[in-house]
C-alpha cells in the first residue's frame, strides 16, 4: 500500500518516464534475447560496408574530388542508410506488439498510453548506436580515416541521433497503421529504399540525371549525408548541418502527434 501511494503522489509527468523506462528496457532486453537481431546489428553494417567499396569502389573513385577516396565517401552514406533502415524495427515491434495483444495487457496496468511507443523509439536508438559504432570500428581497420575532430564527432553524433529519432517516429505510424509484420516491411522497404539509393549517399549527386540530381539534392537523407561526410573529412558543410537538422526536426513535429494520436485511437 504504502509503494501505491508513493506513486500516487508522483506527477502525471515522472509516471509516464518511468513507465517509459520500462518499456525500454523491455524493448532493449528482445535486442539481446533475439538471436537474430543481435546478428543483424553487428554484421549487417559491415557486410554493407565491405560490398559497396569493394563492388563500386573502382569505379566510383574516378568521379571523386581528388584525394577523396571511396571508402571515406562511403562511410557516412552507409552510416545513414543503416540507421535509415534500422529505423524500421520500431514500425515492425509497434505493428507486433498491437498484433499479438500485449497492448491490450498494458491498457490494464496504471501505465501511460505512449510508454510502448516511447519504448521502442529509444531502445531502437540504442541498437543504431551499436551499429553505428561496430560500423565505424570496421572502417578503420579496412582504412577509413577520419579529419574530425572532438567537436565534429560530437555533431556528428547529434545529427544521427536527431535523425535516428525521427525516422524511428515516421516508422512508428506505419507501425500502428500496418495490418500485418509482412505488410510493415514492404510499406517501410519502399519508403526507405528509394530515398537511400537516389541520395548522395553512394555516388555524387553531380553522376545523376537532372531530374534524379533535384530530387536527390532536395530530400532529407542526401543533406543527413552530406552533413556527417563533410564533418567526417573535414570539407565545408556549407547549409547541409542547418538542412540535416530542420528536416529531422520537421519529421519529429508532425510523426509524434500523428503516431500518438493513431496509435490511442487503435488501442482505446
């Protein structure tokens, strides 16, 4: 009785972090358990990473500005694409939780109606930032090196992060409004696949066709990549920092309403 009363007397405010927390370890705690994803949070970066500089680095070098070499162009579109694409786990835990039920066993307990959501955001920030890291280490050791320094890294880190959260919330609303796991990997495959690919990420947007340049040049994840590239090797950023993180913060003020307000429409 006495610890119900304690929680009683917490504001509204601090019982929906703490419900929060919870449910971020419990999304952390499928990281470990699932055998499967911890495989994929480590090796599928680096198998990225390996392919597309050995596949397209001979041929890619030669449009590169001089001194420029594949593999450190190449970090920070792999770096962008993973947590791009690592952003989809919280549709497909969102989408599995409201299948399976477990939703409808929380909505019994005292608890606040967004904790599941916030749960699965922050715990997929958790598992990019252990691909991200596992990423990087790997380029070393096949000869990525970096001009960044604490600052730069510091940013660097700030930027994937905010652009982490955001993606993860856009994720959040296929997530709600997906009938089925299956449905919720094509729906995130060619939200995320087109916008990846017909970036700077991988080539130069100067190689593309006018109409393909503009579009690319003109979408969130080419100036993400831009912006951590530059920091990384030292360039000018020029306005990519500023884009990176209007976009990031443009996403997050319209996907957290609307993936809050759908998914309490779906489990009141």
């Amino acid at each position: 009785m006495a610890v119900d009363l304690e929680f009683e007397t917490k504001p509204k405010v601090v019982l929906a972090f703490i419900d929060s927390l919870i449910m971020t370890k419990r999304s952390s705690q499928h990281i470990i358990r699932n055998t499967d994803q911890l495989l994929g949070t480590f090796f599928q970066p680096i198998m990225f990473l390996i392919l597309f500089a050995a596949v397209f680095g001979g041929a890619i070098s030669a449009v590169l500005p001089p001194g420029v070499s594949y593999l450190n162009f190449l970090m920070a579109g792999i770096i962008v694409q993973t947590v791009a694409f690592g952003s989809t786990t919280t549709a497909i835990a969102v989408c599995s939780d409201l299948q399976k039920g477990i939703v409808d066993r929380f909505r019994s307990l005292p608890m606040a109606n967004l904790a599941v959501l916030n749960g699965h955001v922050i715990s997929d920030l958790f598992r990019n930032g252990i691909s991200t890291v596992v990423m990087l280490l790997a380029g070393l050791v096949i000869g990525f090196r970096s001009n960044a320094n604490i600052t730069d890294w510091l940013s660097i880190a700030g930027i994937i992060l905010l652009f982490t959260l955001a993606l993860s919330w856009l994720s959040a609303i296929v997530g709600v409004l997906a009938k089925s796991v299956e449905g919720v990997q094509w729906l995130t495959f060619i939200i995320i696949f087109p916008l990846t690919f017909a970036s700077s990420a991988f080539v130069p947007t100067e190689s593309m066709t006018p109409i393909l340049k503009a579009f690319a040049e003109n979408q969130p994840i080419t100036h993400v990549v831009e912006a951590v590239r530059a920091l990384m090797l030292g360039t000018p950023a020029n306005e990519h920092i500023l884009m990176s993180v209007i976009w990031s913060v443009v996403i997050l003020g319209v996907a957290i309403p609307i993936a809050s307000w759908l998914f309490r429409r779906k489990t009141s």
